[in-house]
C-alpha cells in the first residue's frame, strides 16, 4: 500500500494526511490516485463522523508535482485523464455529507489551494503562505480552484491572486474568507474542532454541510425541497428525538422561571 497519503480511523475521526514532504506534498499520478480511492473510502464508511485533511513536513501542499509532469513522458491527454482521477476525489469528499477541517501549513500553491478548500473548516498556522503560480508554468487553474477559490473569496479575488504573482499571508488569507482560523497549532485545532463535531449532532452538521454545497449548483426551488426533506428525516432520528426534546424542556423551566421572578 501507498505511503504517500496516510489514512487513519479512531472514534469515528478519519485523518487523511499528505506524506511526501521531501516533494511539499505535490502531489504525483501516484498520489492522485490514492486520494481518489481514499476519499471514496472514507466516505462510504459509516462509522466515520468527521475528517481532518492535514499533511506532513514543511508545507500542506505545493500544487501538481511539476518536476513529474516534466520528465514522466506524459501526454495533455493523460494529465488530463489524471486531473479527473484527482477531481473525483475532491468531488467525492465535497459532496458527501462529513464534515471536514483542513489544518494548513508552510506553503499551499497552485492546486494545494484546492486541494485545501476540499476541507469545510480551514484553519492556518501564523506564516502559512499562500500562492498560485499557475501562470508562472503556463499553466490554468485545476483541482477545483476555479471553483472552490471564487466560492471562498469571491471571484474578484480569486482572479486577483491568479492573474498576479501574488502571495497571500496568513492574515491576509483569514481577512479573505480563504481560511476561518489563524493559529499556532492548527492540528491541535483541527482536532478540537473535528471532536466538537463528533460529540454533538454529528449527522446534523454533516447534511448542513451537503446542503450548502449542494445549494450553490441548484435552483432555490431544488434547495428549498431538500431542505425540507431534510429536516424531516432528521426530525424522524432518534437524536434528533432527544436534543429537540430537552431543547424544549430547557426552553419551558427558563419561562417559567422568567414568570416566577
């Protein structure tokens, strides 16, 4: 089995780690593949609540490894063919009903930013940079940063970081809308946040994130009907039995209590 994307599964956590920082994490037809499978893995599998997407060494992710492109022999056709190998992992993992935080670090370029916005929740370490280089290699945006990118920050500046040889601090990115947290330790967060996830409504938060990304390519009608679906299976579950109902306990004792005093 691959190395170069470790998968582990503890408790209904799922961690998906990037593992070849002697390359930055870039990611080779090898990995591309493995990420594919990993993502089709992980979410089929019930047990599984939450996601942290984070990645060993210096950096999260430099994009494509580019030093493969150029001396692997292979065609645009075949770069092609692997592009969507990689776009289903990442439309497999957006499209599910887990929720998932990305811990980002050091650099994140080119495709590393989609690759990063495959994560719900972003959070930073104090120094991440972040670039696109795309245009410097001759390159167009892949693995979902032309969409994942615009939906984050907008397209004004999604086309200011692609059309510029600009870098973005962390700061900067957090003001943006490209990350939610800056922090020192953002896999110690990530796992803070992911665990939130697990012990409350854990399903809940996992369609809240379906129904979001769902939303941006439907109708409002579309969105309106699933919603309601939605809402009504949840109403239907168990825990959703148990939380409404102490919800409305605790809602009842504060009002009489408002009326006693």
């Amino acid at each position: 089995m691959s190395d170069s994307i470790l998968l582990s599964i503890d408790a209904g956590l799922a961690r998906v780690t990037f593992n070849r920082p002697t390359f930055l994490n870039a990611m080779d037809f090898e990995m591309g593949t493995r990420w594919r499978d990993i993502a089709h893995q992980v979410t089929a599998d019930d047990s599984v609540g939450a996601i942290i997407l984070d990645a060993a060494g210096p950096a999260f992710c430099a994009g494509g490894d580019v030093v493969a492109m150029a001396t692997s022999g292979a065609t645009g056709a075949e770069l092609s063919a692997m592009a969507d190998i990689i776009h289903d992992g990442i439309r497999t993992f957006v499209e599910s009903d887990k929720p998932i935080v990305t811990a980002a670090h050091g650099a994140v370029a080119g495709g590393g930013i989609g690759l990063m916005l495959t994560g719900d929740y972003v959070v930073a370490a104090e120094g991440t940079k972040f670039v696109s280089k795309y245009a410097n290699i001759g390159l167009s945006p892949d693995l979902g940063v032309s969409t994942l990118l615009p939906a984050a920050i907008g397209r004004r500046r999604a086309l200011e970081l692609l059309l510029q040889d600009r870098t973005l601090d962390a700061e900067t990115a957090r003001e943006w809308g490209l990350v939610a947290e800056v922090v020192a330790d953002p896999s110690a967060r990530a796992q803070e946040i992911a665990r939130s996830w697990l012990d409350g409504a854990t399903a809940a938060y996992g369609q809240a994130k379906r129904l979001i990304h769902a939303g941006a390519r439907r109708t409002l009608s579309e969105n309106l009907d699933d919603e309601a679906a939605t809402i009504g299976a949840r109403f239907e579950t168990d825990e959703a039995k148990a939380r409404v109902a102490a919800f409305a306990a605790a809602s009842r004792k504060q009002a009489v209590s408002k009326e006693q005093a």
